[in-house]
C-alpha cells in the first residue's frame, strides 16, 4: 500500500467517523425511574436533551428520593444511550469492539 493510499483511507475514516458522531447525536434513547415518573431523554453522544419529572412527585416525595430518581433514570439512559453507540458503531463494520471506546 503506497502513502497516498495509507492518506485516502485515513481521510475516509476520518469522514466515517465524522458521520458516526453526527448520526450519535440525532438518535435519542430515554431512561426512567418510579415508574415513569422521572423520564430521562439523551442522545447517542450522552448529551441531555430533557428531564421530566410528573408534579406528583414533587408534592409527594423529599428531595433525596427525587435525587434518587433522577439518578436512577440517567443512569438507565446512559445504559441505553451505550447499547445505541454499539450498535451504531458495528454497523461500521471496522471490527473494533465499541466497548474499547468507552469506559
């Protein structure tokens, strides 16, 4: 393989990873705690795009319970939001384990 050969292909990795995190921030993945009562949306890059917490909640539990909720359901969106970057990343089809990328 020549350098010009070793340069295209690291340009079109480049590109593919580019529309990898891209593609990672349009998809979004929720998580939720105290049955619904706390919902969690993320996208595939793990950015927080909202919080819902039902009024319920707020007149009905202590600030350490809703603590543990809201915990509770991030914790199930990054979960989710991991399983979303597996997925994206084998359709790649570059045959690194996506676990590797992410601690």
């Amino acid at each position: 393989m020549s350098l010009f050969d070793i340069l295209a292909k690291s340009g079109q990795i480049k590109e593919m990873v580019e529309r990898f995190k891209r593609s990672l921030k349009e998809e979004y993945v929720e998580g939720s705690a105290g049955g619904g009562m706390v919902v969690v949306r993320m996208n595939g890059a793990m950015e927080i795009a909202s919080v819902k917490v039902d009024p319920e909640v707020l007149a009905d539990c202590d600030a350490e319970m809703l603590g543990d909720l809201i915990a509770a359901a991030v914790s199930q969106a990054v979960d989710r939001a991991k399983d979303l970057f597996g997925k994206k990343f084998g359709e790649m089809g570059l045959g690194v384990d996506p676990s590797m990328l992410m601690g």
